[in-house]
C-alpha cells in the first residue's frame, strides 16, 4: 500500500514554491519609445508587471533598434525589444503570382 502522505508532497512543494518565488508577469504587448521606456517600465511594476515585450513602432527601423536595445539595458533582462520586417523593402520569392504568399 502506498504511503498517503506521498500523495500531499507534490502540492505541498508547489505552494512552497509559489510563496517563496518571485512572481513574475509579463506583458507582451507595449508599444513605447526609447524615452519612455523607464517611465513604462515603473509603470507597469506598479501594477505588478515585472517584465515587458516592447513592440515599438514609432521610428525607423534604422535608428529605432539601437535607440531601443540602449533604453533597455539598464533593465537587465526585463524589457525585451521585438524586431519587425520591413517586407517593402524585401523582394518576393519566386512564385507564380510573384508577390509574398501570404
């Protein structure tokens, strides 16, 4: 016979590790410039959001990526930068139509 207290280890471990461990909540989907990325950033732990996807979109690509990844690095982790085509610039591959499948 299997020994019940066997059966309240595992949830006893998980509520252990919920107390215990830092919560961490993500949103993943915000849309910032580089000069607001800190005033977001403590925005959003306020609230309890620990981590952030910064979507961007309100420069050119050229200067955006790097203004973005800079705004993000003091933060060491908890802002992520997300990276859009340019599929103007881009040719179409081959295909009977000659424009992009989708």
């Amino acid at each position: 016979m299997p020994d019940p207290r066997a059966w309240h280890a595992p949830p006893m471990l998980a509520l252990v590790a919920l107390l215990l461990l830092p919560r961490v909540v993500v949103d993943v989907h915000v849309h910032t410039t580089p000069e607001r990325t800190a005033l977001v950033a403590d925005l959003l732990a306020a609230n309890g959001v620990t981590r952030f996807v910064n979507l961007g979109g309100f420069r050119p690509v050229e200067t955006a990526w790097r203004e973005s990844l800079a705004a993000a690095e003091p933060f060491d982790g908890r802002v992520a930068i997300c990276a859009n085509l340019e599929w103007r610039r881009s040719r179409p591959p081959t295909s009977p139509r000659g424009r992009w499948p989708c």
